[in-house]
C-alpha cells in the first residue's frame, strides 16, 4: 500500500475507529488512532475478574458479513474470528413460569411459538416476513448510504426503497404494529424486546425498527468462539498489520480548524497537525473540542439518548444447565419498565427484565471450570450515577428474582463480581450519560436523522461510530465507517 504523506487522525479506539482506520490506511493515508484509554475496543472491550472473563458490552452479533468485509478489505481476512451459531438464539423466562426458546429457524421458530403461547404458527412467521421485508426495503434507504449526500437520493436501490415506504409502518409505533399483528401479550412482548437492540422504547418508537429480529432469524445470531472481544482483536490486528499507529492512553483535547480546513488535534497540551481528522467517539463529546467553537446542531443536542445499563458480571462457582448462552427473565409490566427509564422516571423498576448472558456455555475457557461468567443486565435510565443504595437495591433484586425462578439461591454462587454502572459506561467509552447506543430511536426523526458522517463546515472532518448516520450497534458502527470512508476522497 502506498503512503502518501497525508495524515489521518482518527479520534477514538472502538470498533469505528479502528474500522475507519483501516480504510484510510488503505486510501494511502498515515493513519494514528488516538484512544484516551489503556485498551482499544471502548464498549467492546473485556475484563478479568478472579479467573473469570467477561465481555464488558455488546454480547450479541449479527451481520458478521460486515466484519468479514473490513478484513478483506484489509487483505487480511485470515483474522475473521470462527463463530459459533447460536440455536436457540435466546431461552426466554415469564415470570407465570412460561419458558421459551427461540429458534434460530423461522419455521422451527413459528411452530414452537405456536405451540407455547397458543397462537396460529401463520401469524407468528408473517411477522418473521414482515420483519425481514422492512429490512429489506429500509436497509438501502436508511443504513447503507449517507443520508446527507444527493447522490443517495437518485440511487435505484433507495428510490425503489422510497416507493415502498408505506410498507415501513413508519407512523405507529412498534408496539402498536406488534399488537395488531400478533395479539398475544406475550408475543407482543418478546418483539417489543427488540426495540432495546438500539436502546429505544418499543412504545414511542417507529414500527419500522419491526425490522430488527429478522437479522437474527435470517442472518443468524453469533458469538465468535474466542468471545466477543476476539472482534476488537481482529480490528486491531488488522489495523496494525496495515501500518496504522495507535497512540494509546492520548485523549484529544482540542481540534483546531481554520474555519475552512482542519488542521491539528491536541492533547496533552501538544498539537499534531493532520490532514484528515475522524471522530470515533459521541458526537456530542467532540463538538465542545472544535476550536474555534462549532455548535452541536440542535436536532442533537436535543435528541433523547438511548438507555444505559447496570451489569452485575458474577463469576459463578457453580454452572446451571437450565440457562443458555443468551436469556431474557421479563417483567409483568414492560410498559412501566420503559416509563421508568424515561427521563421524568423513577429508574430500575422493583420486577425489572433481566438479561442474562452466559459466554462460558460456548466459551469454555472465559470460567474456571465447573464455574460460569454470567454477565447480568438491566436497562437503566442514562441519568448520571446510581448512589451505592441503589445499586444495592437493584442487585437484591435482580439477584431474588433469578433466586425465585432458578429455584435456587444464587448469590451462595457468587464467587467473584464487577459491577458496571451508567457512570462508570461513561468513563470507559466517554458516551454521555452512560448512553449505549448515542441517541435513541424513539421518534422517526431521531432514528433515521442522526449526524452525518461529514461536514460541509469544515473539509476534512469526518464522523463515524454509534451516534452518529446510520447508527448504534456493531454492524451500523462498521458501515458507519464504510459511508464514511465513501465520502474520503481517495488520493491520487
Ligand atoms: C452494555 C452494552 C451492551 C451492548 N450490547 C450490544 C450488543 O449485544 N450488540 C451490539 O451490536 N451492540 C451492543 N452494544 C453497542 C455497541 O457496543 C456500540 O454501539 C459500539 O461498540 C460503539 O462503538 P464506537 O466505536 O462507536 O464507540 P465506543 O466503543 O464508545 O468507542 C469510543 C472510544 O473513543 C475513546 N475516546 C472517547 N473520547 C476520547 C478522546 N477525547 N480522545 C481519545 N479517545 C477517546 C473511548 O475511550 C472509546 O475507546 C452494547 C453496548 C454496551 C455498553
């Protein structure tokens, strides 16, 4: 690969950065990853407790094609990480004793749900249809293309997408689409569930995030065998093999333009100058950094940001055959679960939904044996820290809950714990308020408006990463900065 002498400065070592990175090493340019940290990955990073090993954020991945297509990219696609395929995808608990797997098969997935909430199998794979079509139509329109750049809007790909917008239920909400098609409380539940995969609430945001579980009953849901931090590996593998410098433990405090240009980063009180500068982190992070100063466009600023979360990781002495890789232990009342994170609400409710994730049942090696590393989550509201009290309170809760329905006292197990807390999410990754997935997409406008991944203020300033076009969650982070990279010119 040539280098031209141009430099990149891409601020920020999460899965964004470290993608962006790569396709400008590849476009020529010398390219430095500034991480604030003293380990790359941000939310997707890990940690060690007592001989335990856990994933410190995202659990689930889909679209692995995405990740494939930035090593190859790459010339390096030997580092792809091998995946286990998950079936069931998730094992699913009411509190009424109702128990649930959920098939990876839309068939299997149809019949079983049929069976266990009494329901026509018909009903439950046209909602499997349906989710994957408003995938299908959104996809090209939505997240695979800048929204902020005219070429987009006379793509055939989106234009077809336009003329079937009105199949995109973009004016109810998703669970209002959930209830007229589905009926079943339950049922309705568990789809509502997948409004959390961004961080939204299934009562205010639009029907078209119904296309969520089709990634995960068409394209399958995975775990790389070494867990998921084998994907910040494999980045920064890649990264590294293409020449690209990562400056650890250097937090940019200043970007400096010329109205017109970029023109260096700072940190420490030292200035680089740099050609091309990528902003990784939350956007709303890096406006206050411009200098002169930039004001963050309103529509940002204002934006509600997506839930944060309260983990208790427990390394568990001994194992329990009766959970999975991924469960889901519910509320009766999800509706004042989500009224609870809102802003004006109360926080963790006292029967919260519980998310249960067990790497160690795939990932032998991430518990000591005859143990489990449970990764243990509820949504929390992104209002700054929870007092010691609280989270307290929480844990008795979370942990009786698991105690009542396992049948079994759980916190006799608990050999070793890590608690992760909204304010401590906001000091490993510097996402306001803890937020896990920047803003949310509760209204129509927040999830398909986010900022784009350009300027036209100032050439050569770039945005990529979970808060900005198309989105949060690893494969809308990795085509973050595939758009991004599309929108770098290429050097001569
Ligand atoms: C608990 C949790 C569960 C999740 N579950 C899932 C899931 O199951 N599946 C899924 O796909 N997604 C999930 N996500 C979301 C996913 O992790 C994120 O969308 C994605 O990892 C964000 O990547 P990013 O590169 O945009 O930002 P980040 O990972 O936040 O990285 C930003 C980096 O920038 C660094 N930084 C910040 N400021 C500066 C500065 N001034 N100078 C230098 N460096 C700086 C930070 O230290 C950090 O390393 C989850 C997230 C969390 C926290």
């Amino acid at each position: 690969m040539k280098k031209t002498g141009k430099k990149a400065i891409v601020i920020g070592g999460g899965v964004s950065g470290l993608a962006i990175s790569i396709r400008l090493a590849k476009k020529g340019y010398q390219v430095e990853i500034w991480e604030q940290n003293d380990f790359l990955g941000g939310k997707l990073s890990e940690h060690w407790e007592q001989g335990f090993r856990f994933d410190a954020g995202p659990s689930l991945f889909t679209l692995p094609e995405l990740l494939e297509e930035v090593l190859e990219f790459s010339g390096h696609s030997e580092l792809m990480p091998s995946l286990h395929r998950l079936d069931p995808v998730c094992r699913y608990f009411w509190n009424d004793g109702t128990r649930f797997d959920a098939a990876a098969d839309p068939q299997q997935f149809a019949q079983e749900a049929a069976g266990t909430f009494g329901v026509d199998a018909q009903r439950v794979a046209s909602q499997l249809k349906h989710s994957r079509e408003i995938y299908s139509i959104s996809a090209p329109v939505f997240l695979e293309r800048s929204m902020h750049r005219l070429g987009t809007y006379f793509n055939l790909d989106f234009l077809k997408g336009v003329v079937q917008m009105p199949k995109l239920d973009v004016f109810k909400t998703m669970h209002e689409a959930h209830k007229k098609n589905l009926g079943h409380e339950k049922l309705v539940q568990f789809f509502d569930r997948y409004a959390t995969y961004n961080g939204s609430n299934p009562y205010k945001a639009p029907a078209t995030l119904q296309a969520i579980p089709s990634l995960e009953y068409f394209r399958g849901a995975w775990l790389p065998k070494g867990g998921m931090i084998s994907i910040t590996r494999a980045l920064t593998e890649a990264a590294q093999r293409m020449g690209v410098q990562i400056q650890m433990q250097r937090k940019a405090t200043a970007i400096y333009h010329n109205g017109k240009n970029i023109e260096s980063v700072e940190w420490d009180g030292q200035r680089e100058s740099a050609d091309l500068v990528v902003s990784a982190i939350d956007v709303q992070r890096f406006y206050p950094l411009l200098n002169p100063a930039m004001p963050l466009p309103k529509r940002i600023e204002q934006a509600e940001r997506s839930t944060s979360a309260l983990v208790f990781n427990w390394g568990m002495r001994s194992s329990y055959p009766e959970l999975d890789v991924h469960n889901i232990f519910f509320t009766d009342d999800y509706r004042n679960e989500f009224d609870a994170l809102s802003k004006s609400g109360n926080g963790i409710i006292e029967d919260p939904s519980i998310y249960l994730f067990i790497s160690s049942k795939r990932v032998h090696e991430d518990a000591p044996a005859g143990g489990e590393n449970w990764f243990t989550m509820v949504n929390a509201p992104g209002i700054g820290a929870l007092n010691q009290a609280q989270i307290k309170e929480a844990r008795e809760r979370i942990g009786g809950k698991l105690s009542r329905i396992l049948g079994r006292d759980i916190f006799s197990d608990i050999q070793a714990e890590w608690i992760m807390q909204p304010a401590d999410i906001a000091r490993r990754t510097g996402s306001p308020d803890g937020a896990l997935y920047g803003p949310s997409s509760n209204t129509l406008w927040s999830a398909f408006n986010r900022h784009a991944n350009s300027t036209s203020k100032i050439k050569g300033l770039y945005f990529t990463g979970g808060s900005v076009h198309p989105g949060g969650g690893i494969p809308l982070c990795l085509l973050s900065a595939k758009i991004a990279d599309d929108l770098i010119p290429s050097l001569p």
